[in-house]
C-alpha cells in the first residue's frame, strides 16, 4: 500500500511540471473541500515550497514553473547595457636611451636609440548621449594619445576631459553626429552586501566580456590602487582589461567602475573592486562643468583616523567616524561651531565609518550647499548644518619654471593655497613653496621630483617663496643639500650635480 501510495505521489509530480496550470487551478479549486490530506498536502509542498525544520516557510524557494522560469536569463539585461561599454586604447611614445648615448663613434654604427611605443588597454562606459566616456586613470596614465572602439565597431580618436590619479578616475569626450547608447548612473549607496551584479569590459583584449556576481562587501579601502579609500567588492570576474568597465545592477543601472582586482597569478580570484557610481557621477558631472580639476568642498577642517586608544579615551563603544584633528577659525566649518578634538559620524544622515568614508562622502557632495554633520562632542551627540564652500584661492602666486644647473631645474613651483593644495591632493592646512608640475625630460623628473613635493629649504636657506627658490636654484655650486617633505614625510638628500 505504502509502494502504490508513493509511486502515486511521483506520478502526480511529474504531472505537476507538466501541466502546471491545470493543477493550480484544480488546488484552488479543491481548497474549499475537504480532501484526502495526504495526496493534496504533497501537490501543495511541491508547488509552494516546504516548510524547513527551523520553522521557516519556503514560498519563495520553490521548484520552477514552466519554460519561461527555467530559461530565465541575464540576456535582455547585457543587450540593454553592453552597447554602452567601450574599449579604450592608450599609445605613449616612450623615450628609450643607450649607454652610447652621445658618442659619435656608436651612434655611426649602431645609430641612435629609437622611441619605443608602449600602448595598455582597458574599458570604459559612456554615460552621456554626446559621448561623455568614463574610464580609470591608470589607464590612460601618460598617454600621448587615447582611442575608443564602441561594441558596434567603430572607432573614435578622443580627448581627455578631466582625470585624478588620487580618485584613478578620467573623463574622455568623443564625437559623432549621432547619439551615443548610454548606461543610466545609479545609487551606489542603495547597494547591499549580496545584491546580483554583472562587470562588462574587455580583459586580455579578448573582446567584450560579462560575467556575473554579487556584491561581496562595501566601503573596502586601502587596496593601494588610488587615494581613494571606498570600493565595491565584487566577486563578479574581473581581469586585466577590466579596468574602466562598468558594474551593472539588475536594473540595467551603472553602479561602479570596475578598477582592481586582488591576485597572486594575474588572474581573477574573485576578488574585484569597483569605485562607487555616486563618485562616478560627481567626477563626471565636474567634466562637463569644464572644470581643469576635480573640486571637493571645502569645510576648513582636517581630520585624522579614530584609533581603538582613541575610542577609548573618548568613551565611544568603538573606533569608529573621522576626529577633527584642526579647524580653520574663519572657515566654514569653525563658523559652524566644528572643534579639533569632535567626531563626525554622520553627514546627511549617511554613516561615516572611518576617515576614507568621510572623504568619500564629501566628494559627492556639492559646492554651495549645505550639509548635516552628525557628531560626537564632549561625551554628547550633537548636530550642525556646515556650508560646503569652493577651497580659497589665497593670493594668486605667479608659478616658476625653475632653470639653471640644479637638480630643481624643469621642475614648476607655486606657494600653496587650500585650492592649489586640494588640486595637488595635499591638506588644505599646508603652507610652503610646492612643484606643481615636471618636465619629463628635465634633471627635476631624472631626480625624482614629484607633484605635490614641498621644498621646505635648499643650501640652509629656508624656502617660503617661489622667488627664493627661483634664486636659491641659480647658485654657481656643484653640492646641493636640501629637503622636502612628501606624503607627510621629510626627506632630506645630499648630492653632487
């Protein structure tokens, strides 16, 4: 009996798939009755899904239901998107020298060193129908000239708009006489850890890729790819060419830039990161403002990592937000009451974790508005409106190009400001004479100066001005001492040039 009763039961199973309809509506209509309990109550487990021993209900984890379920698919979602996902071609000319180098009796034999051309690959995404293309900085980093292939083939020569190694964001522009296909920016905030993404880009220059995944963590930093401290972690396969492609969520929307990955052999491990689509947006919305750099608002305010000893000192349950380590009296920020010494752990009501998650949300927001700081002063919450404020431009320095038989020659200097400091991605706090910009073939670049390098004295004369420098640079001497302080660091060198 208990054989016939189960072959019974597999029998109606199997009717169940096959004609899923007429046994949904022969339930519905045998729920009114009275039944057999046994026979209606296996129909109903296997359509509705089972109650689980941890006392759960499953009506959502259920078998399929015909053709259309099963063929369920990312396909209308890919044709939807993928179109606006390019690929990007950077060619530099590189500068190749020989030990020969000068000498006339080599350069007659073997001749001169010829420039050698170094090209990388990557991805980018247009987000706007005039052909506004988003991509990594790192991917087109010295490029002497950038190229776009859209999907459909064609291929654009394209200028840059706008890029920051420190976000490793650019902006390209491209041009034809008709409307670009677009991928619409969404909320990356909206994001949560195990929503569905796809990553669409070109890794090995194999062509056009997608692969699937989900989000596997938010707000990762210090992955040592920019300045920038808040990624998506994805394990959606991402590889080298990858770089600039788009992270899709499954309404079609673009929320990150696919920008990293975490490897040992080069290849994906399921470890990818993706910079969240509300920078994205605020570093292209500043691209089309025709801005020469991307501007964060500025509050008057510096700020520093809450340490465990912090947290404790201050009786906070634990290390969290970003401590004010100084305020400018007259900026915004001292206006609004902000003191060293307070904790910002909100800013319009979006948590701020850490001092990476506060940059972060200050970037997105926009110049001549205001914003709410939630913040921890004194043992009490406390809260404060703080204008957002385009960083002074103090008093306009004219820039030197410094010349002359000196390891500072071909190196451009100008006196910090808070905006000229922001450009150069250094606090707003600083003061001194910093190079702004190197010539490549120049003794400042063979040295190894940087942008953002403050040159605090040369030869025991203090530098506070351009005009000293420009001075100091000229002596008639062959030893050159001086130091510099870079990335918070003082370095200190000894030289014969």
């Amino acid at each position: 009996m208990r054989a016939k009763r189960l072959s019974l039961v597999l029998l109606c199973a199997f009717m169940a798939f096959a004609a899923a309809p007429a046994v949904r509506q022969a339930l519905a209509e045998d729920a009114a009755k009275p039944a057999d309990p046994g026979l209606s109550d296996v129909l109903t487990d296997l359509l509705h899904g089972v109650e689980g021993e941890n006392g759960t209900s499953g009506p959502d984890k259920r078998v399929p239901f015909g053709r259309e379920e099963v063929q369920l698919s990312f396909a209308p979602l890919v044709k939807q998107t993928a179109p606006a996902v390019v690929n990007v071609y950077a060619s530099q000319t590189a500068k190749v020298t020989s030990p020969f180098e000068g000498d006339p009796f080599f350069e007659e034999f073997f001749g001169r060193a010829q420039p050698r051309a170094q090209s990388s690959l990557g991805s980018g995404v247009l987000v706007d129908p005039s052909g506004v293309v988003v991509t990594n900085f790192h991917v087109i980093k010295d490029a002497d000239e950038v190229k776009v292939a859209t999907a459909d083939g064609r291929e654009f020569t394209s200028k840059v708009m706008l890029k920051d190694e420190t976000l490793d964001l650019a902006v390209l522009k491209i041009e034809s006489d008709k409307p670009f296909p677009v991928i619409a920016i969404g909320d990356s905030d909206a994001l949560e850890v195990g929503d569905l993404v796809l990553a669409i880009g070109n890794p090995f220059g194999v062509g056009q890729t997608t692969t699937s995944g989900i989000v596997s963590a938010l707000a990762r930093s210090h992955i040592g790819v920019s300045d920038s401290g808040y990624f998506i972690q994805t394990d959606a396969a991402i590889n080298p060419g990858n770089s600039g492609g788009a992270l899709i969520n499954m309404g079609g929307q673009l929320v990150g830039i696919n920008t990293a990955i975490y490897s040992r052999s080069g290849g994906s491990i399921g470890i990818g990161f993706a910079i969240p689509a509300n920078m994205v947006r605020a570093f292209a919305d500043a691209a089309k403002a025709g801005l020469d750099f991307f501007e964060r608002p500025y509050i008057g305010a510096e700020f520093e990592a809450v340490t465990p000893q912090i947290a404790e000192s201050l009786a906070m349950e634990k290390p969290t937000g970003a401590l004010v380590s100084s305020v400018e009296a007259t900026g915004p920020a001292g206006k609004a009451g902000l003191k060293p010494g307070d904790v910002v752990l909100q800013i319009n009501g979006k948590p701020v974790e850490s001092i990476e998650a506060l940059d972060y949300r200050m970037a997105t927001l926009s110049i001549g508005t205001k914003a709410n700081f939630a913040i921890l002063t004194k043992g009490q919450q406390a809260a404060m409106d703080i204008a957002l404020e385009r960083a002074p431009e103090g008093a306009k320095a004219a820039e030197v190009t410094l010349h002359g038989r000196s390891p500072f020659s071909g190196a451009k200097v100008a006196e910090l400001s808070p905006r000229l400091a922001q450009k150069l991605g250094l606090r707003t706090d600083l003061k001194g004479v910093t190079v702004i910009d190197i010539n490549r073939d120049s003794p400042a670049a063979d040295f190894g100066f940087l942008p953002g390098d403050i040159v605090r004295e040369v030869n025991g004369t203090t530098i506070d001005t351009a005009a000293t420098l420009a001075q100091v640079a000229q002596q008639d001497t062959r030893w050159w001492r001086f130091t510099v302080e870079r990335g918070g660091q003082i370095l200190r060198q000894v030289l014969r040039y």
